[in-house]
C-alpha cells in the first residue's frame, strides 16, 4: 500500500491458496493477497481509494463496497461491471465520503467465493472520531467443513433443500480468518471494537460474558449517542462498533454469540468464537463523549410510504423453494428519481428472518412494526423478523445508474430474493413496467 496526498492505492490479487484456520488445519481459500480476511483498506473520510485487482481464479470475479457511496459504475455488480475473467485486471477508483467501518467482498457467484474467503474491512477515519487507546476489527464468519477441511458440497436433495431454506452456516467459526483467537488488550484502557459480519447466513448475538459494552457505531459510522447493552445482534452484512473496558488485569473476555432462533432447520446454540485476554493496566486516552454526532431526520415516522416491497418465501416444483421479492424472482423494480425522498415499506410475509441490503446509499429506519427504533443511526443493511413490517427512509443524491438490494443471506440472494432498479436524473423521462430480470 502507498499513499500519496489524499490519494490511498492498493493492489489485489484474487487467487487460490493454503491458508491455515488453525494449527495444523489448513483450508483451501480463495481471497485477496492471499490470506483471509483480505488486506484491511484504512483511509481517512474524503481520501479517494484506488484499488486495482487482477483476477488469478479459475473463474470470474468482481468486489463489491459494502456500505461505502460509491459511483454506480464502481459497485462491483453484474447490473454495472462486466465480471473480471482469469487473467484480467479492473481497477476500482471512488472517493470515500463517509467515516465508519465498512467492508469488501466478491458479488459474483459469492455463495462459493465469499464462503471460501473472499471478503475483508474498510476502515475510514475522520477528525470527528472519539479519541480510544486501541481498535480491533473482528470480522465474524463461519465455514462448512469436512473432516478433512474440505469445503463440503450437499449431494442430494434434502442436505441441497436445508442449506438453500437455512444459508450455508458452518461448524468452524472464524474471527479474522482463525479458529479460537486469542487477542489481547491492557487493563485500565478502552478500545473501540469494530465487527463486521462477513458470514454467508449467521445470526450473531454479540455476548461479553454478560460485560456491559457501549454501542458508538452501525453501518453508516457514529449514531448520536453511546447506548449501552449487553447483548446486540449483528447480522449477515451489519456492522456494529463499540466501546469495551476498562477491564481487570487478568480477565478472560469471551466473544459469544448467544442463541437466535431465526427459524432454520440447525438448532441455535450459543457458540464462543474467540477470547481477549486483559494484561497489566496501562494510562488511558480514551475520550467518549455524551454526544458523538447529530443525525438529522430525512423524514418524520408518520411519512407517506412511496415504495412496497414485499419478501416472501414459497414452494417451488422446479426449485423446492423460491425467496420471493415481489412475488418475483431477481425482479427489475421501477426507478426512482434524484433528489426525490424515498420512504419504503419493506414486508417479510415470511416465517423466517431476513437482512435487507441496500446497495449504495444510507437509509434511516423510521419504524419496525409502527415502533420507532432504539436509537437513530444510518443503515445499509436490517433485519426483517418473521411476519415484520420495517419502514426506512432515503434519498437519492446525484449517482445516476443501477442499484440493486437484497436479502444478505448469500443462498437466498442466489434464490432469487434480490431486486435491481435504477437512479435516473429527476430531468429524465421514463417508461418501464416491474418485469424479471435474469442477470443473475
């Protein structure tokens, strides 16, 4: 990596490679630079990132920005980008306009590519940051091995029919590519904690051994105010930053994920991914303020709805199963204008959970079930209990072109619960009718 002025450069290479999870227990990944997760991106809000990657796979490949406002020419996706091939390079080129943490990851094919390693953290900084003595990126994911740390391929129709109802969720449960990490931190000191959920379909219940931890961040950066909790649900694509300590020379911090019923076929349980270790005390810097940033609301939460959508699960003679948006499968959705506010109702019918991902831009929740949420914050990416009506609010700035959102469990994207749609300047006419589209 170099950095030159306020422009930050990076160079990817997406390939095949042995990559220890564990001692001794050594997976075939893909990913970037070989290792996994791939190269952290850092850079400071209104750098412009360049990142150029060339494609050594077997097969194409392209990388999506999670959460980060880019041009639609540079979302990575089959709507806007032609997929990298074997051999090829691309580069990526876009400023970064907001501070949080973000993340990379493969959108082609991504059940295989993002379940073999392909994925990694952006981190922007800002002046405006909350003065910490240390940070830690955990990125949370978990793979579906054999007992030979091969990736297992279900070959008949029932093991086929749960993981495409449940997503593909594993029994070997990564923090930043490895097996029971252990990390450390000193006593007396606060850290800010940033988690990224990079897993194909895992709920993860955040859990501290019952520790009280602050909540500073979500998807789009700061929320207004520390919330304090003990627990706190990060699904596939959410981020969630927080502030941990001081703790006690000699503590043991597991990272839990506590039991969530999302209404799968797999059992939930709590499971323990990794443990921080607090070592001798060290003086503190750490400065969380009261107030961390103002959010001004885009809407009121009685705000007239301009957009349904609806996700529903059904029977499929051809398929077993079908992830509906819309009653439609990879639905072409109208397009919505520049500068026009969009306020959208977004509907699981379903008796499971889903996490909606928006691509591209930042939206405010402004009710779940007729409820205002928690706290205020700015959102890519939110769950959708089972029978759960969820109210969001956005706007549309100047970045013309074509977007898409979707359920983030990977299986059910790949199913068909993903829609495309476009952002046309507010001059342009237009004439379309909601149809299939079949890019995917």
């Amino acid at each position: 990596m170099k950095k030159q002025s306020n422009i930050v450069e990076y160079q990817f290479e997406a390939s095949q490679f042995e990559w220890e999870i564990a001692e001794g227990k050594t997976i075939q990944a893909w990913g970037f630079n070989k290792q996994v997760p791939g190269p952290i991106i850092k850079a400071r809000k209104g750098d412009t990132l360049v990142v150029r990657l060339k494609n050594s796979l077997s097969e194409s490949t392209m990388i999506h920005w999670h959460g980060i406002r880019v041009p639609a020419s540079m979302d990575g996706t089959g709507e806007v980008q032609k997929p990298v091939a074997p051999g090829e390079e691309f580069e990526y080129r876009f400023q970064v306009e907001d501070a949080g943490s973000f993340w990379y990851h493969s959108h082609h094919n991504e059940t295989v590519q993002m379940e073999r390693g392909m994925y990694g953290a952006i981190v922007v900084e800002d002046e405006l940051d909350p003065v910490v003595d240390e940070e830690k990126i955990f990125m949370i994911d978990d793979m579906k091995l054999t007992a030979n740390f091969e990736f297992t391929k279900p070959s008949w129709a029932l093991p086929r029919l749960i993981e495409k109802h449940d997503g593909r969720q594993g029994d070997t449960l990564l923090i930043n590519g490895k097996v029971d990490s252990l990390l450390h931190m000193h006593a007396r000191q606060m850290e800010r904690w940033r988690f990224i959920n990079a897993s194909s379909a895992r709920y993860f219940k955040l859990y501290l051994g019952g520790r009280e931890f602050k909540i500073i961040g979500s998807d789009g950066g700061l929320i207004e105010q520390p919330v304090v909790v003990r627990e706190a649900l990060i699904t596939p694509g959410e981020r969630l930053d927080i502030m941990v300590g001081p703790f006690k020379e000699g503590e043991i911090i597991p990272i839990d994920s506590l039991s969530y019923s999302r209404s799968t076929f797999l059992r939930p349980k709590k499971e323990t991914f990794a443990s921080v270790k607090v070592l001798e005390a060290k003086p503190s810097v750490a400065n969380i303020p009261p107030f961390l940033r103002v959010i001004e609301p885009l809407a009121p939460q009685e705000a007239a709805i301009n957009r349904k959508v609806k996700f529903s699960v059904g029977p499929s003679l051809k398929n077993g199963m079908n992830f509906l948006i819309n009653n439609g499968l990879h639905v072409l959705d109208e397009p919505v204008k520049v500068g026009e506010l969009q306020v959208w109702e977004i509907d699981n019918v379903s008796l499971m959970d889903h996490p909606f991902h928006l691509h591209g831009f930042f939206f405010q929740v402004l009710e779940i079930n007729g409820k205002a949420p928690a706290y205020k914050a700015w959102k890519d990416t939110i769950n959708l209990t089972p029978r759960t009506k969820v109210k969001i609010a956005w706007m549309p700035d100047n970045r013309p072109g074509k977007w898409m959102y979707h359920c983030h469990i990977l299986e059910h994207h790949a199913a068909g619960m993903m829609a495309s749609f476009e952002v046309i300047d507010a001059a342009t006419p237009y004439v379309t009718s909601r149809s299939s589209c079949h890019s995917h």
